[in-house]
C-alpha cells in the first residue's frame, strides 16, 4: 500500500479588508439632547462594541485574522472624551429601561415580545462590555493592535476633504495634526491613511510622505487611469512619485456589499434600518407618542431608538417580524459565498502576476452593524471561514504586503475619489459651493497669521502663551469648519441647514480669534470658553500653517541664518553647480551613480560643487554630503503630466530657484548640465548671467533607438539635444564612441567634444555577503544587471538561455532591474522555470551580493555609450561578457580582460558565457586583467582631476571676459 502525502494548498494571494470609522466632532459641552449625539451612541451600540466583541471572540478561538481599521482623529476624540463617555452610559440605561417597557406594551404579541427581550438582554451585554473596558474604547483598539490582529491608520484631522483645499499649507495641517494626534493615542506612527472620500489629487502624496505614511486607499479608477497604466492593474499597490503607496478598492467585492441592488444587505431575511419605534409609534396615535416622547428629542425631532421589529420586506407597507436566527444563517451563507468569489478572482489573477495579488476591500466601519445589522456577524464568520476552511487565500494589511513586496510599479495616480461617478463631485453642489469661498479665505488668513508668528519670543510680545493658545485655537476652528461631513451632508436638503450653520459657527470663532490676534487684544475669558467648548486635537500646533513658500516657490534652504551661512561659506571660490534630474537617493538609470560619484570626487579635490536636482521622498531638501552642496527642490507638478512635460516643470523650478540664489548674492561660476532635461534651465541661467556651460551627453535619443528617429516624442528630445550641445561652451561624452556620435548627428567642431570616462570606487575591503537565498549550491550563476528597456539587450540573453542549459544544466540567470519591458521578459522566460529569475531593483549592499555570487557577468546591450555595469564586474573581481558595441567595446579587449559577443547575436552571446562558466581558471584570468585595468584608467579621482583642469579654463576665460 502506498502512502499518498497531502501536500498543503498554495497559498495564491491576500485578502485586506479595510473599515474606516468616522464621525465628526459632535460633542456640545452644555446640551446633551443634539441630534448629532445621537449618531454617535447609535454607532457605539450598533457597529464599535460589536465590533471589539469579534475582535474577542476571534482572539479567544485563536483564529488568525488581520483587518486594518482607520479611526478618525475626529471619532478618536469622540472615544476618549469624559463626558461622551458618560452620556453614553446613560443613552444604555435609557435603552435598557425602554426595552423593558417594550415587553410590557407587547406582552400579548407572541412574534414581538421575544424581540424586546431580545434587544433588552443585548442592551444590557453591551452596558457590561463598555463598563469592563471603562469606557474606554481607544485602549481596546490599541490592545488588538499590539497584539497584531489589526492595525489602525489614521485619517485627516477633522475629515477635510484634501482636493478643495486651496492651499498646501491646510492639506499639511490636517495631516501633520491626524499624526500627532494618533501618536498620542497609541505611542506609535501611523503607517497608512485613510484620505476622507478616498479623495486624492497628485500631489497630496508629497504631503504625506514626510510624516511617515507609506499608503493609502483610493477608488479603483484612481489606478485604473494612472499613468503609466500599472502592469498589475487592481491586484497591488502602485506607488506614486513620492513613494507612497496606493492601494485600489477593488470593485467587484465592494459591489456584493454594497451595492443597493445586489448587496447583501438588502437581503430580505435582514433587519430592516428604517422601520424604528423611534418613529413607527405615535405617527397617528396621541397614547403612543407620549409613550415614545420620552425617547426622541426635547424638540420633538425623532430619532432612531435602535429597536426594530421588522425584516426588509421591499418597498410596500408590508411588514414581516425580524427572525434573528434566520438571519444569522443567512449571514454566514454570504459569508461563504463572498470567500468563494475572492479565492476565484485570486486563481485568476495569481496566474497573471509576478506576486501573489492583494484584493482591497474597504467599507464604512457603519456599515456593519448599524446599517447592516448582521454585518459583524458576517465578518466574523468571513474571518473564520477564512482561517479553517481554505488555505490558497490569507487576510492581511497593507503593511504586511508592503514588506513582502517592497518594490512596485511607479506611477501618477489621477484625480478621484469614491463619491458618486469616482470624482469629486458631490463635495461641490450648487447649493453649498459657496462655502469653499469663504472657508479658501479662512485658509489664507491662518497662513498669514502662523507665518507672522512662527518664532514667537518674550521680545515679540508680552503674553506668549496667551497668544499661542489663541492661535492654536484659531488652527483648531479651522480645522472644524473644513469637515468634510457638513459639505456632504449639504447635499441632504433635509439636513442642508444645520450642516451650513456649523460650518458657519466655526468660522465665526475663527475670525473671532483671527481679529484678536490682529489687534494683539485676547479676551481671556472667550478664549478659555472656546478651548472648553471645541477641545479636540491637544496636539496642534499653528505652525503647521505657516506658509511653505516664501519669495520662491521653491524654499530650500528653510532657514535664512542658515542660507546666509552657506552664501558666505561659498564665496570666496568658483561654485559650480551642476543640474541633474536624479541624484542619490533618486536612481533610475546610470545618471544619477555617474553624477553623484563625480560631484564627490571633484568635492575631494577642492571644488565647491553644488548638484541642483529634484525632491526624494525620505531625503532632505537640502545637505552638505561628503563635501557637494545638494539642493532637491520639490516640483509644482500640474496634473497627469508625460515625463517629457514634467521636466519643463522641472526646469521652471530650477530656473527660480537658481536666480533666487543668484540674485541673493550667491556665486554661480560654471553649470554643468546632464542631459537634455535641463536643457531649458541650463540655457537660461547662462544667457541671463553668461555663466559659461558644460554639457554631458550620457547618451542620445538616435543611440537608444538603434539610429531612427520616428516619433514627435523623439524628435523633441532629438532637438533638445542639439540646443544643449550648441548651448554648451564644452560637451563631454563617456566614450569614442559617443563622440564620434554627437560629432556627426550635432555637427559639432571636433575641439568643442571631450572624452571623460565613468570611473567606479573600489572597496578597501572586499565585501563577503552571504549567497543569496534563490541559489542552489549547484547552481552557475549568470548575472546580468540594468534598466529592462529594449536597449539593454536582455531579451537576446533570455533567448540564449536554452543553448547554455543544454551544456550546463546548472546554469541560472538573474536579472536585477526594473523597467517597462519587465513583464515581456518575465513571458519570455516563463518556460524556463526556475532558471531565469527576476530579483528586481536591487539596493547597493544586496547589488554587491548578487556580483560576489555571480560565476560570469553579462552585458548584452544592443545600445550602450558607456556601460558603467561593466565596471562594477571588473571591480568584483568576476568576469565578463559583453556585446561588442559602442562605449563597451572600448572597455574589454576581447580575449584579454574579457569577452566581446556580437551584438544581438543569440549564438554568439551563448558561446562565450558558456565557455567561461567551462573553463572557470579562464574566467579569473581575465577578470584579474580587468582588475589591473580598471586600477589604470577608470578612477574617478584622476578623472575628477582632468575634469577640473576643463573648469578652470573656463572659470579662468569668464573672469577675463567679465573684467574686460
């Protein structure tokens, strides 16, 4: 008899449900009897303790489930408030004893007096529930956050809704306070957020970067129209130029729930919300309503009791008694058919991707319980079913997917949100539009005001504290008015009037505020009444206001003594600035390594080099790193911009940010531009100063496109080239072979063109890291590292693989790079399974690893002006193969430190790899000549010292010229 061993299931993708609970700041200090309240204890009672109650439950079972719960700044002040807290202890007192008049009035109903009992007892396991906790609700979540189980995020201060505010300043307060706010509640840093609405425009994502949040949630069709469209489409984040990641709702899911038509919810074996006591007694009968009066506002304004009697039974008069049994069977019916639906969507899309995919589901926390009244139940259930009953599908946060899956695709997310038609058009009615005005005005006033006073001292003004408390307060009514619930609930006539007055209220304390502070006159006791009455966010600070721009739309340097400092420091010595589009941490192509590792080189041999380049999420503005000034300037992108339109955006910056520092008194003695997308700024500086200029081609258009031109695109970029080199007093190129190049497609004058190689740092030490993980002890690994663009050749590596396999079975290739040909290769290889492996982009330290692991490096190119690639592998000590083109070919002398392959030739490529992998005391031959030659000719401090030689001719003719 033979033993059949079940193997466990593939796990095949990932489950994050996401609820987002929120209210608005619905606290009155001296009435207890608001409408608003009421929403509150509603959502207490029907959807945050059945919520915990799960969380118990789940937890006791020991099931592993993960959700990921935002809770508002807003509602997080709701829960820690005293004296919410003890009006909601006697709201429960209030429901208990009316349930129990409910048995009384129904005694002789056999269908409705369980019921009552029913809502009795649980009003009643709820009072117990709050009273164990002590109220305190905050302190529950964070237990189950420690334990691992959820994880909570944050969202804007008071909810604003981010893309109709007018300016950065406000987007960045109503962020920098939810941070803070949150962090005094858990003792931790939000990873996530959650944006009101779902409502992002590009650009919040620089907002929100440097306070720490890694991503967010937006509706689908924010990532189905990004640009470029995502290879992964739904089914992972994409990440947005500032490093944040999005991640989409997923609209099939969110469709079965949802949806009015097709949801769950609307099933008929469910509660029916809008069949209340609250307003179903005494609609028609005196006794009745004296008998409900009690329970409904002092004003006579009904209110839900959250006693209901009846299932939903369709839009007529008829009604059929609510059977709870039935509808929890029901509830764990949809439970399953909604796991069934996902584990179907994941086998489809497991088979499509290069990871396993993520299906995002957020909804309103309210949902579940206080208008699906068995949703609670659903969830648990979901969760259970989830953890015992299948193994291809997981639950997870986005956190834990992030750090699966750190590397994802870039790309500018669009305008969206999840109010009706996925645009932000509900939040902009005609009939309350004009509120935006008034509250865009309130916004500039505080920028003025915060920016007025952002370096308080004694000296300034006599009472400091009183006047910082006025601002804060001021920051803190602001951040009121601006909720985004009263613009939503605008849109309900019903309600439109009371939205708008609180809206209004706010800003009238705020201007209240605003015309003290003016007039330096607080009146203490107002202040003191306004600091009770709206007492949340104890954490803001006004400066958060203060105006981000300055004279320049680009402030750097944000302090002036520290401006002056660096203008003096550079002012007795040439300053050459170089502009650059990428510079470390920034890395996209070879650009950035080239330029960073010559501007440090030059540094070390005493030149003042500035490197103007663009902002890096995680990397401050402005540094003194190893002797080069770095300025990163953030850009005022415009929209869904082309990479092409983005640069011109670019360009503008750096215009304005170099005339500014030139017209404040700095020195600018040479630019050294890097490629054509500075062209603009480079031309521009040196016309208005007759600053001289250098121009480095690190590559051409006509190069990288096998020598044809077709498109407009190209030929723009053709054009730009070509100004840049007419512009340039100097074009330097990394190979003969490039300028012979720009010779002929510029027609340059042969004395304008220098050749200055890449150079590479060697290690005093070689570094010995460990074999990585993916690597058999059998395995030959082929390495082959670069930008996976049609270029770079890899496809003819890919293609050769079946030949080397069929000499060396123990062959393995591993590609490190990304780039837009990603997926193309990844189909191109799939029939070699495990022998082509992807590792993506790759970070210096696990780069050095996959060299020192490599048996032989491959360089296969079909365009290449330099191929700095090639270096890295010499200095590792490995050798190489390389195709035998442009500035490569100049590099290895075949035969000698290395091989060459002819060019796009898949034979020829797989010969000499694996004559190299056969004959490995070859390979270390060749690799140790490599060695000796790149000791020779490609350090950068000697090319740092010929280079400079170039500055001081042209520094030396501009101070002539200039004196004469």
């Amino acid at each position: 008899m033979i033993n059949r061993i079940k193997s466990k299931p593939e796990l095949k993708g990932y489950l994050a449900l996401v609820l987002h609970a929120h209210l608005p700041y619905i606290r009155h200090q001296h009435r207890h009897d608001q409408l608003e309240e009421h929403w509150f204890y509603a959502a207490m009672t029907e959807t945050y303790l059945p919520l915990l109650e799960v969380f118990e439950r789940l937890t006791l079972d020991k099931i592993d489930f993960r959700l990921t719960l935002s809770l508002s700044p807003t509602l997080l002040s709701l829960f820690s408030d005293t004296l919410m807290r003890e009006r909601y202890h006697k709201h429960l007192s209030r429901l208990i004893e009316l349930a129990g008049k409910e048995q009384q009035r129904l005694r002789k109903d056999p269908q409705l007096l369980p019921l009552a009992v029913r809502y009795q007892n649980r009003f009643i396991e709820l009072q117990t529930l709050f009273e164990k906790c002590e109220g305190n609700l905050v302190g529950q979540f964070k237990h189950y956050q420690e334990k691992g189980v959820i994880e909570i995020i944050t969202s804007a201060a008071s909810y604003g809704y981010l893309p109709y505010m007018k300016t950065e300043e406000a987007i960045q307060a109503q962020i920098a306070t939810a941070v803070r706010d949150y962090e005094r509640h858990f003792q931790c840093s939000p990873k996530g957020i959650w944006l009101p609405e779902c409502g992002y425009t590009p650009g919040i994502d620089r907002i929100m970067k440097p306070y720490g949040i890694e991503y967010c949630f937006s509706d689908s069709t924010a990532v189905a129209y990004a640009s470029p469209r995502p290879n992964r489409e739904q089914y992972a984040p994409l990440m947005t130029p500032y490093g944040v990641s999005v991640f989409p709702a997923d609209p099939e899911s969110s469709s079965q729930v949802w949806s009015t038509v097709h949801g769950y919810p609307g099933d008929y074996h469910y509660r029916e919300y809008y069949k209340d006591i609250g307003w179903d007694l005494g609609s028609d009968n005196a006794e009745e309503w004296s008998y409900i009066r009690p329970y409904v506002l002092p004003d006579q304004n009904r209110v839900n009791t959250g006693i209901k009697y009846y299932r939903i039974t369709g839009k007529g008069s008829h009604n059929e008694p609510y059977e709870p049994e039935s509808a929890l069977q029901k509830a764990a019916g949809h439970a399953g058919h909604f796991l069934h639906n996902r584990q179907s969507q994941i086998e489809y899309w497991r088979r499509n991707l290069d990871r396993k995919p993520i299906i995002n589901i957020p909804f309103d926390a309210e949902l579940l319980g206080h208008w699906w009244y068995e949703g609670p139940i659903w969830l648990e259930t979901l969760c259970r079913q989830i953890f015992t009953e299948q193994h291809t599908l997981k639950m997870i946060t986005p956190s834990e997917y992030l750090r699966e899956y750190p590397v994802a695709d870039v790309g500018i997310v669009t305008e969206s949100s999840w109010c009706r038609n996925e645009a932000s058009k509900a939040p902009l009615q005609g009939n309350h539009d004009e509120l935006y005005r008034h509250l865009h005005q309130a916004e500039e006033r505080m920028i003025q005001l915060s920016t007025r006073y952002e370096h308080l001292s004694i000296k300034q003004v006599m009472n400091t504290s009183q006047l910082i408390r006025a601002l804060n307060q001021a920051g803190r009514e602001l951040l009121l008015a601006q909720s985004g619930d009263w613009a939503f609930i605008v849109d309900n006539p019903a309600a439109a009037e009371h939205a708008v007055n609180r809206c209004k209220e706010h800003l009238g304390c705020f201007h209240l505020l605003c015309d003290q502070i003016d007039r330096t006159l607080i009146d203490e006791q107002q202040l003191a009444d306004l600091e009770q009455q709206d007492d949340c966010f104890p954490a803001i600070d006004y400066r958060d206001y203060a105006a981000i721009v300055r004279h320049s739309p680009n402030h750097i340097v944000p302090e002036l003594e520290h401006w002056q400092k660096l203008l003096e420091e550079t002012k007795d010595s040439p300053n050459v600035f170089m502009l650059t589009w990428e510079y470390p941490p920034k890395h996209v192509g070879g650009l950035s390594r080239s330029v960073h590792e010559l501007s440090e080189a030059l540094a070390a041999e005493g030149q003042i080099v500035h490197v103007i380049t663009t902002s890096h999420f995680g990397a401050p503005y402005f540094e003194q790193k190893n002797g080069v000034f770095v300025h990163r300037l953030p850009i005022q992108t415009s929209g869904d911009t082309s990479f092409y339109h983005w640069s011109f955006e670019m360009n503008l910056a750096m215009v304005d940010y170099l005339v500014r520092w030139k017209e404040s008194g700095g020195r600018i003695d040479l630019l050294h531009a890097h490629d054509w997308m500075v062209m603009q700024a480079s031309r521009e500086i040196k016309q208005s100063y007759h600053i001289p200029l250098i121009a480095t081609l690190h590559a051409t258009e006509w190069g990288r496109n096998q020598g044809q031109i077709h498109t407009q695109l190209q030929h723009k970029i053709h054009q730009m080239e070509w100004q840049l080199t007419y512009e340039a007093d100097q074009v330097f190129v990394c190979s003969e072979y490039m300028r012979n190049q720009v010779h002929d497609l510029f027609s340059l004058p042969a004395q304008k063109v220098q050749v200055f190689p890449n150079g590479v740092g060697l290690a005093e030490t070689k570094p010995s890291p460990a074999r990585p993980d993916f690597l058999q002890a059998e395995d030959r690994m082929i390495f082959c590292i670069g930008r996976l663009v049609y270029e770079k050749g890899i496809q003819v590596l890919i293609a050769a693989m079946p030949a080397i396999l069929s000499q060396i079975p123990q062959a393995k290739l591993v590609i490190a790079g990304s780039g837009p040909m990603e997926q193309q290769l990844r189909d191109q290889a799939s029939h070699l399974g495990d022998r082509v492996y992807f590792a993506g982009f790759v970070g210096d330290e696990y780069r050095a690893a996959l060299y020192q692991a490599s048996d032989v490096c491959v360089i296969p190119s079909l365009y290449e002006p330099f191929g700095i690639v090639v270096l890295e592998a010499m200095a590792s000590l490995k050798p190489v193969v390389i195709a035998d083109t442009g500035g490569l070919a100049e590099i290895i002398e075949h035969g000698i430190d290395g091989y060459k392959a002819l060019p796009g030739n898949v034979e020829s490529l797989a010969w000499h790899i694996t004559d190299l992998l056969l004959q490995p005391s070859l390979g270390d031959q060749l690799a140790t000549a490599a060695y000796l030659k790149l000791v020779r000719n490609y350090q950068w401090n000697w090319i740092a010292k010929e280079i400079r030689k170039q500055y001081d001719k042209l520094t030396y003719t501009s101070k002539e010229m200039i004196e004469a």
